[in-house]
C-alpha cells in the first residue's frame, strides 16, 4: 500500500495551488491532496472538513485536521518507515496543526502550499522534521 500511495503523491506534482480544491492537474491545497490521494487509492471521497483558513496563522484553536487525521488514518509509531505515510504539521509545539503532506521516501515528501504556488517534492529537512505533529498509515484496503 505504501508505495501505491507515494506513487499517487509523487502524480500531483506539478498541481497548481488551490484553496480548498481536490482535483489532480487543475487544483488543490495540502489538505486536497490528501483528498485526492484518497479517492484515487479507495474510489470514494475523504470526509469534507469544515471551511478553514488558507493559512497557518488562523485563530481557531481547535486541532481539526490532526483530529481528522486519527478519525480517518491508522497512527504510526516514532520508528515507523515514513514512505506512504500522512504526515501532519503544526508551526509551533503550541498551535493546532496547519499543513499536511505525503512522504514518498524518509527524506522526501509531496505537499502543497501557497508559497509554492503548486504541489512540490520537498526535502524532509530538520525544518520540517521538527514540526511533524503526526504520522499516520493510509488504512489497508
């Protein structure tokens, strides 16, 4: 499974940048890449989260997306090969989590931001490596 899913993740490469859009080649945000990634692997839609901000400075409190995270994915351990995997960001030890990605090997992972203008195969450097707030397993189908 874990290669099917960077496999898909590594095919939106390229997606440009969208707010609250899910579709491969017209537009998505990190969060509609994981959505799409979704419904190419298991044929169905992800649960639509609430409206959310398209940045990580939103004043909501409330950790959604890590919540979401749990609900629909299967947690993994600190130790786990990180290759297939969902990884959730937070910007700060004290703030919700903002940013998801997909790592497609244990240096690397795909995600869409804003600032990047469209979906990018980004080094999982210590920058990056330190904000992980979750990794979770794409459930077997």
């Amino acid at each position: 499974m874990d290669a099917r899913v960077a496999a898909e993740a590594l095919s939106w490469i390229g997606t440009p940048y969208r707010h609250q859009a899910s579709a491969k080649g017209i537009g998505c945000d990190c969060l509609g890449l994981v959505k799409g990634v979704w419904r190419a692997l298991y044929g169905c839609e992800l649960g639509a989260p609430q409206d959310y901000a398209p940045d990580w400075a939103s004043v909501d409190t409330r950790d959604v997306m890590l919540a979401g995270a749990r609900h629909h994915f299967e947690a993994c351990g600190a130790d786990a090969p990180l290759s297939g995997r969902l990884l959730i960001f937070r910007w700060r030890p004290h703030l919700p989590a903002r940013h998801a990605g997909i790592a497609v090997a244990e240096d690397r992972f795909v995600h869409a931001y804003e600032g990047g203008g469209q979906v990018v195969l980004s080094a999982l450097v210590p920058q990056w490596r330190r904000r992980i707030a979750g990794v979770f397993a794409f459930p077997q189908t």
